[in-house]
C-alpha cells in the first residue's frame, strides 16, 4: 500500500509537470504570420440599411459596404445591380470586419472585364458573446433571417431572382449554417462559406440553450440535406488531391435531399488559430473543407482574427465569388449560378486546385528547341530564363523497377507544361519530336513555397503509363519562355526505395529511430506511412537534416494526408539552414471506430530540394504532444475539479465522523488524496457497462485513451490544491481587504454591512431569502457572487474569531504555568525546595496539558468552525459562479437595450442557494450518523461528472446543485429526527 500511495503521488507530479509544460509551450508548432495586410484604397463606409421588423431587436443592424462615394448610399432607394453576398460576424465580432473582404471585390470589379460586381451587406450584433452564451444565438439567427428577406426585397425587381451567399466568420458561420433550417429560407441561398467556423459542436459547450441549438441544427438538417460521415474504409489519400465525398456523391447523383443544391464550403485557419481547432471547422454536412495552409496562393495559416483580413485568403475567396458570377445577357444584373456541380467545381479549383484533364490533344509541331532525354535524375536550370521554347522529351522505356517518375518544374506559373506523346523523327534533322501530345495537368500539383519559385510537381506512375496509352513513348516537358529563373528537377525511382512504413511511437520512446541514412543525390520525393496515429494530441517529430548540400539555401515541403478527414491536407515548409530542420506530423480528429490505420495509414509525403542529401529521422514529440493535448482538452478541466473537490468533500465529511474534533481544522484535509484516480479509471469501466446494457442514457462519446483523462485529472488535482491555498491565505491574511472591496462594491456603510453579516451568521435564512431573490430579481450570476461575497466574509469573520479564542486559550495555558516562574525567582531557599517545587510544576502541567485534550476532544467541530468543510464549498460556489458569468455578462450587456433573455441555470443556482442558506441555518455539519450513505451518494455524483460532463459543462450546474441539496437534505433529516426522537 505504501508502495503504490507513492505511485499514485509519483503519477500527479508527473503528469501536473506535463500539463504545465504543455501549457507553456502552446506555441510550438505554431508558425509566423504570413498574412498580408488588407488595405482599403478609400475611406470604407455603411450605409444602413432599414430591416422590416427590425424594431424588435434594438441592438442589431444590417449594413451595406461602399468606399469613397461622397453621398450617401440607401440601397432600398438605389437599384442595386451586383449579386448580394451576406458577411455575418461570430463572437465579439464586429460588422466591420466586411471590410477586408468588401475592398478586395471593389478592387477586382475594377479590373473585371465582363462587369461582375458583389454588393457586401453585413450584420452588427453588437459584438454579443454568443459562443458563450446560446441565449445569443437564437435572438441572431431570427434577425439574420430578416435581413435575408430585407436584402431579397432589394432586388425583387430583377428578372431573374438572384441568390445569396453568406460568408461567417466564426459563429457567424454556424448561424449561416442553421439558416437552412428554414426551407422557405433556405431555397434562396447559393453558397455558405464559413471561416473558422466550429460547425457541428461547440468550443466550449458552457450553456444548455448552445447544446440545444446545435442539436436542432443537426436534426433539421439530417432530414433536408445528406451528411457524409468516415467510415472505416475511407481513405482520401488514395489520389493526388484529396476529393471531397460529396464530390462522388454528385457524381454517381446521390443527392436527393431538399437542400443539396446549396453549396456548403468550410475553412479553417491551421494551427495559428489556437481559439477553434480545426477538427472542429468541418462538418458532416459539407461539401467541400480546406485549410488555409492547402488553398492555393494562399498556403499559410492564419489565427482566428486575421482570417477575415489575411490579403491571400481574402482574395481567394472573392475569386471563387466572381467565377460562380455572371453577367445577365442584358447587362442588367449580375447574378450568382445556380448550378450546384458547376459551382463546386469552381470551389474545388479555387480551394483544392485539381485541375481537370483536359481531352483534346495540343498541337506542338517540330519548333522550338526539342532535345530528349535518357538519365534517371536530371537537374536543368537557365539561371537567365528563356527566350523561346524549351522541349525536353524523356523516355517512357525503363527498367521495369523504375516505375515512378518525379518530376519538378520552377517558375512556370500555370501553363500547361507536362504533356504525354508518341515521338515521332524528323526528316531533316533526325531529331525527336511531337506533332500532338495530351496534357498531364490534372497529375500537377502546385506547392507552397512562400516567397521563393513557385514549385509545380507531379508523382507519375510509369507503368500505368505505358499500360493506358500504349502508343506514348515519351513524356515533355515544355518550359515557356520567361526572364526569370526556370527548369525542372526529374527523379526516376524504384517506389519501393522511396516508401517507408512506421508506427506512431508509444510515449515512453524516447530514442530517435532511423527512416533513412541518407537519400540519393537529386531525390525529390519520399513517403513516410504512419500506422496507429489515432489520437489528436498524438505528435511526431520528423527530422529532416541536410548532410550535402551544392547550395547553402534549400526547401523541403512536406504534406501531410488523413485518410479519414478529408480536406485537412496540411502542408509544411523548411526553406533555410537556420531554421530548425524538424516537421510535425499529427491528426486534426480521433479516428473511426474499427478503423485500420495499418490498412489505411497516416500518409506524409516529402518534396526534397534536389540539391541536399538528407538523413531522416523521427521521434515522440513531447513538446507538440503535450501542448495539443493542452489544446484539445482543456475544456474537461472543469468536470474533472468538480470531481476531485467532490471526493474531498466526501473525505471530509467521512474524516468528520470519525473524528469530529478541532483535529480536522487542519486545512489541507481531504485535498492530499489520489482516491479521486480511481473513479477516472472505474468510469472507464463503467462507460462500456452502460452502453452495452443501455438503462442508463448513453454517455459522451469520447474515446480518447486514458492517458488524456489521468493527466487532465491530475492538473485538476493541483489546481484544487492552489485553489485551496489561494483560500485560506485570502482568508487569513485578506480578509479586511475583501471587505473593504466588498463595501465598494455593495454601496454600504459599514455599520449596515457589520449589521448584515451579524444577521445573516446569527439567521442564515435571511441569508438565503436575500440571495435568492436578487437571483429571480436579475439573473443567477448577480445572485450567486452576492452569495459568494457574503459567504466568503461569514467565513472570514469566523476564522478570526477562532484565532482569536486560540489566542487567549494559550494566554491562559501560560498564566496556569506562572509557578514555574516563581519557583526559578526562590533559587536560593535551596536545592531540597527547588527539587520539590519542579516536581510539583512537572505534575500541575501534565494535569493542564491532559484538561486542555479534553477540552479539545469533547468541544466538536460544527458550523462555521469546520474551515475544512466550508472552504470546500465554498469553492464549489465559486465554480457555479464561474459556469454563470457568461449568463451575467449577457444579463448585464442586455440592460442597456432593455432585451429579456432566459436565464437557462435559473432553477439550479436557486436550489444551491437554498440549500447554503439551510446548511449554515443548521451550523452543519452536524455530529450525526448516515454519512458513509452521503459518501456513497458523493462517489456516484463524481462518476456522473466524468460521464456526462466533460464535454457538456454546463451539466456541472446540476450536479453541484445536486451536491449542496444532498447536504442540505442529511443535515435536515438528522436534525428532524432527532427533533422527533427527543419529543
């Protein structure tokens, strides 16, 4: 026992330290911003525009954006003649965010030659906190459906009647989503594209009406559209662009549900963007997901504010805009298609960039220079660019294990440069040429390399070549002419020479294990398949280390493929020396249950710089690791301290019992335990009893390994024990200075507050009456500090007073030892006296140190006196304040503009009230039987939180009221039952 007790502290220490390096190395696979600034080229204006019957919501407006015009702009009275695009900002978020994405458009309109033009409107909701308060949430989208009508009556004299877009930026995404609950609504949306948008849960679900609306959401929209859920033998790595399923879906016409035809396109801004993750960004209901990092000329990752002024990405999205725009042939309007399958391919051309193969053959004819070539690796550049066409023709016929061919090309911007032909002599020369050739565009991708040559590169299987087009004996390269920098880098290679299969790492590996020594001069690609990365918060670092380089400057990309998350391909860049040669490779979501990532591995494919032999190498990166896991789970804090302060509670309350002595003083009492590891490990357990058996409701569907439970449980195991810390110091040492704060606060005298905490230490029901309806009168956030404030003095006013009476017990312990005193003063009436005079201070001590053990046994440890107790819950209080201040902000936001909003933690703040105010009415706790049945009650309700309330927090509202009425109920029926007992 001793044994494993020093384990169990051994396991906190370690995985406290875990938790704390994570949280201070958040910003380890983070990158720097990239993002241009977007500049407005005149002064940006909003001209309002009048929202029928929006009279009811005082504090929203809707807006349309316009630069430099002197007058001003009603569209209500102005015919409007571009195709209305809608910007609806998410959290605290501003309407003039449209104006990153309103300038890029009036910019390009500019420049446009077909006149295609987009009208910006955006939204003001007041900058509401609605991803921490749904209340919000309801109130936007009931406005935002009024804006959409307002903006259809716009333009209701067209022709032709045009469609919406609807552009969110975080949960102004979700409600773009949610509008196509409403099918009357919905029929006139084209496309929604949503911006760091967590679509399908929340980041942090703190409120019962936030679960609520996404639950609606998803409901509605399972019946009006189809959803495309992984399943275990997906796998979107299997060809050179990830295709969306709704790609196949359309394709093989699937899409038979009422809202399919509205294109639903989702972003995330990668790992810059610490506030939404970005396997919350996707949905099951989308057709098309990107990372910021993968859309082309784009390639950077952005946090969650620049993602609506990143210059890149803002001109990504209104190039798709105006390619699914198009002029009406009386040049009166402009309009958006409403050809689902077209648009899409567009999005898929603008956020994902396959290019499509193109069918007709390309006439190239004997001009130009055409030289052929027959070495495996080539490296051909004109430092000095070209000035006429350069063909370059490799042969098709190689060794049989030479069946993959890599080829590279620089600067050649987006021309068709990779052709497949049969070569055909010519008659003068002798040379080796193509009349035609077919075009092999749609195998080219294009990298991100940032500043530097824009790389172009495509893996071609030579086999597949050869079998398919059998009269193919060769494959041209076309370098067009230019002034810059221009070549290309050719690798024809063995794929079995090229492929390496490992396992993700097991967290105790620490040695650095080997994928290759060293590459082979002019290597330009080389796969890495990674099995058993399953878990988010799983990491690996990937060590690329330059061993011979011909140039001191060179880039490695590195893209990285889930099979089971389409849309996440992520890219990653080392381009110098200086910089770290190391990438991180790791999942955005938990995989598919029975999913085989042996099967279907992780897949991280390297684009090498020719130039450099390299060592690779790989390793558990505890670094990355522990800062996702900080990432990913911080939101199961408050579940795992509201168990871990109710087994104190339960240790203390039993402790109590048995000893009910001024021995439980102590303040640290029930806090040094592990116990509470126990229940992380039986709710295991008991998760798969209850889902097998099915009497209880199911309970959340996390399954992470237990790894990511014992160390967010420890954390909160240290956390209650500063809490507790921060609690008695405040109490012994800031007690004054509290009240002082709390006189300012309040506005009373401090007659009337002495007064007030007289009555209500003296009569705690008053207590509870005064609390309780400050809560019905505001909200329950206003009602629980006042209690908190209040309950926190009472305490601190106790404390003092037992110092006090500790004081003047020792006062007197010393007055009754005076004799010895004056036993040294008579020294001299000699050494018989003094021997009996010591002997009989020696007894007359014994005897007052044995009454003052007495005294201190028999006086029990009730009410206010039990510190230990009421710290307890006192942090339990203050954990109910903390999960209401998003409904007091709200409360206190909505006062100015009169608004009514529900109250959804009204009832259960009301019962934990009630509940203090009859514990400290009864001087709890009490001397009394029955607490191993609490203990038990105690146990069961900390089993709850880890089962229904790690992701769902606001739950915790429930089971802390729940605690505080079970007291409240013990101390009750003991105190009646002894009542009845004594009549």
């Amino acid at each position: 026992m001793f044994m494993f007790r020093n384990c169990a502290v051994l396991l906190v220490i370690g995985s406290v330290c875990c938790f704390i390096f994570g949280l201070f190395h958040l910003y380890a696979e983070v990158e720097p911003n990239a993002c241009r600034m977007t500049y407005m080229f005149s002064e940006p204006m909003f001209a309002p525009v009048g929202v029928k019957n929006g009279e009811r919501y005082p504090n929203y407006g809707l807006y349309y954006y316009y630069e430099g015009l002197r007058q001003p702009v009603d569209p209500l009275k102005r015919k409007m003649t571009g195709a209305p695009v809608i910007f609806i900002p998410g959290n605290a978020g501003s309407y003039k965010q449209v104006r990153s994405l309103g300038s890029v458009a009036l910019r390009k309109a500019m420049s446009d030659d077909a006149g295609i033009r987009l009208d910006y409107y955006t939204i003001d909701f007041d900058e509401e906190l609605s991803a921490l308060y749904g209340g919000y949430l309801y109130r936007q989208l009931s406005y935002l459906k009024l804006c959409i009508r307002t903006i259809l009556s716009i333009y209701e004299d067209r022709a032709e009647q045009p469609s919406i877009v609807l552009i969110g930026h975080s949960m102004g995404g979700k409600l773009a989503q949610s509008v196509l609950v409403d099918p009357v609504i919905g029929q006139h949306i084209n496309t929604i594209l949503s911006i760091s948008t967590p679509l399908d849960e929340p980041v942090l679900n703190l409120d019962g009406q936030l679960e609520t609306f996404y639950a609606q959401t998803d409901v509605v929209l399972g019946k009006l559209r189809t959803a495309t859920v992984p399943t275990s033998t997906t796998n979107v790595c299997d060809s050179l662009h990830q295709r969306p399923p709704s790609v196949v879906r359309m394709a093989s016409q699937e899409s038979s549900a009422r809202l399919d035809n509205v294109l639903l396109i989702s972003t995330g801004g990668g790992n810059r963007d610490l506030l939404v993750r970005p396997g919350l960004t996707t949905s099951r209901f989308n057709d098309l997901h990107a990372m910021t990092s993968a859309i082309p000329r784009v390639s950077l990752s952005c946090d969650h504010l620049s993602a609506v002024w990143c210059l890149q990405f803002m001109q990504a999205i209104n190039r798709f805009l105006f390619s699914i725009a198009h002029v009406r042939d009386d040049r009166s309007s402009v309009n958006f298609g409403t050809n689902k399958q077209r648009n899409l391919q567009s999005a898929l051309a603008h956020f994902v960039k396959p290019r499509r193969r193109q069918q007709s053959t390309v006439h190239l004819g004997a001009a130009g220079n055409w030289h052929e070539e027959k070495r495996l690796v080539i490296n051909k550049f004109f430092t000095n660019g070209l000035k006429g066409i350069y063909f370059d023709l490799i042969g098709l016929q190689r060794q049989e294990r030479y069946k993959k061919m890599a080829i590279e090309a620089l600067n050649v911007d987006d021309d068709d440069w990779l052709f497949g032909c049969a070569a055909d002599e010519h008659n003068k020369t002798g040379q080796l040429y193509c009349k035609k050739a077919t075009s092999l565009m749609h195998l080219v991708q294009r990298l991100p390399n940032e500043d530097r040559d824009p790389r172009s590169i495509a893996i071609l299987d030579l086999h597949n070549l050869r079998k398919t087009y059998l009269q193919w004996t060769h494959v041209v390269v076309r370098l067009p002419p230019s002034q810059r920098r221009t070549g290309y880098n050719l690798d024809i290679y063995d794929p079995r020479e090229r492929v390496t299969d490992i396992r993700m790492p097991r967290w105790y590996t620490m040695a650095r294990l080997p994928v290759i020594n060293e590459t082979l001069q002019g290597t330009l690609h080389h796969r890495i398949r990674i099995a058993e990365m399953v878990d988010p918060y799983q990491s690996i670092r990937v060590i690329v280390e330059p061993l011979q380089c011909i140039n001191p400057e060179y880039r490695v990309t590195a893209r990285l493929c889930v099979p089971w998350a389409a849309g996440f391909e992520r890219y990653q860049t080392l381009k110098s020396v200086d910089q770290k040669p190391q990438l991180f490779a790791n999942v955005p979501t938990l995989v598919p249950r029975h999913y085989n990532t042996t099967l279907n591995p992780v897949i991280l494919d390297l684009y090498l710089d020719p130039v450099c032999r390299y060592r690779i190498s790989y390793e558990y990166s505890y670094t990355s690791a522990l800062s996702r896991l900080v990432l990913e789970f911080y939101g199961w804090l408050p579940a795992h301290l509201a168990c871990v302060l109710l087994i104190v509670l339960r240790k203390q309350v039993q402790l109590f019992h048995e000893v009910g002595s001024f021995r439980s003083l102590r303040p640290y009492v029930g806090y040094l335990q592990y116990t509470s590891l126990y229940v992380v490990t039986a709710c295991r357990l008991l998760k798969k009893v209850i889902i097998t058996s099915r009497i209880l409701p199911e309970p959340e569907n996390l399954d992470y390994s237990i790894n990511v439970s014992i160390v967010i449980h420890c954390a909160a195991m240290a956390l209650s024990l500063l809490a507790t810390l921060c609690t008695w110091l405040a109490l012994t040492l800031y007690g004054n200075a509290f009240y002082r704060v709390a006189l300012r606060l309040t506005r009373l005298s401090q007659a009337s507050s002495n007064i007030m905490i007289s009555i209500m230490t003296n009569l705690p029901i008053t207590y509870g009456i005064l609390t309780i309806a400050t809560t019905v009168g505001s909200c329950s956030g206003i009602g629980l500090l006042l209690a908190f404030v209040f309950y926190f003095l009472m305490l601190s006013n106790a404390y003092k007073d037992y110092l006090e009476d500790f004081l003047w017990q020792k006062a007197a312990n010393l007055v009754r030892g005076k004799p010895a005193a004056v036993a040294q003063d008579d020294v001299k009436e000699g050494e018989q006296n003094q021997a009996e005079d010591q002997l009989q201070e020696k007894d007359e001590s014994e005897e007052n140190e044995e009454e003052e053990q007495k005294d201190e046994q028999s006086e029990p440890c009730l009410g206010l006196q039990n510190f230990s107790f009421h710290v307890t819950l006192l942090l339990m209080l203050l954990m109910q304040l903390l999960l209401n201040a998003p409904t007091s902000l709200a409360w206190l936001r909505s006062r100015r503009h009169g608004i009514a909003l529900p109250d959804p933690n009204l009832y259960t703040s009301i019962v934990v009230l009630g509940s203090l105010s009859l514990l400290l009415q009864l001087r709890a706790p009490q001397k009394c039987s029955g607490y191993w049945m609490l203990s038990i009650v105690l146990y069961f309700l900390a089993g709850i939180v880890l089962l229904y309330c790690q992701a769902a927090i606001y739950r915790l509202n429930y089971v802390l009221a729940a605690a505080f009425a079970l007291l409240a109920l013990h101390q009750s029926l003991w105190i009646l039952w002894r009542r009845v007992a004594g009549i």
